[in-house]
C-alpha cells in the first residue's frame, strides 16, 4: 500500500511494506511519472507507465528504461504517526 504526500515541494511515495514504512520521491527517473501508482512486489516498486523498477530502500534503479535512482526519505513512526524527513538521499 502506498500514498503520496508533499515534503517541502517534493512528492514523496510513501510505501508501507509490512509495517515497515519507505518513503521515494514519487516520480520515475525515466518519464516523470508517479511512482505510487505502481505495483509493489517485496520491497520494489514497478512504474506503472513503463515498468521500470526501483528499490524501495535505496532508490536504486532496478531495471531498463529507468537508469538513474531516485531520491530516498529517512522515515519514522512516533506516537502513532509516520514522520517523513524533508532531506533525501541519492
């Protein structure tokens, strides 16, 4: 299951992956196209438009016709709440 929020102007996918929460920037490396309308299987997201993949954990691209990664988000779960940190890693 995933959702989309905004971080300070980025879309973010935020993915819930048996209760561990991953969060990408939600916008394929190869056509800007959102990521959280793609299927998941384990911890891999495939666009839905080309079918790229892209590892949930490190934003690595996975498969042709993407190549390049994208952005990663720290995450954490306080008090119930699933807390995204503006600053992503590539």
């Amino acid at each position: 299951m995933s959702t989309w929020i905004d971080v300070e102007g980025i879309p973010v996918a935020v993915f819930n992956i048996h209760g561990d929460f991953l969060a990408i920037e939600d916008e394929c490396s190869h056509e800007s196209y959102p990521l959280s309308d793609g299927d998941v299987e384990a911890d891999t997201v495939i666009c839905a438009k080309h079918g790229a993949q892209f590892s949930l954990r490190t934003g690595e691209a996975l498969s042709a016709p993407a190549y390049e990664p994208v952005g990663t988000f720290p995450v954490r779960v306080e008090n119930g709440r699933v807390q995204v940190r503006g600053s992503c890693t590539e």
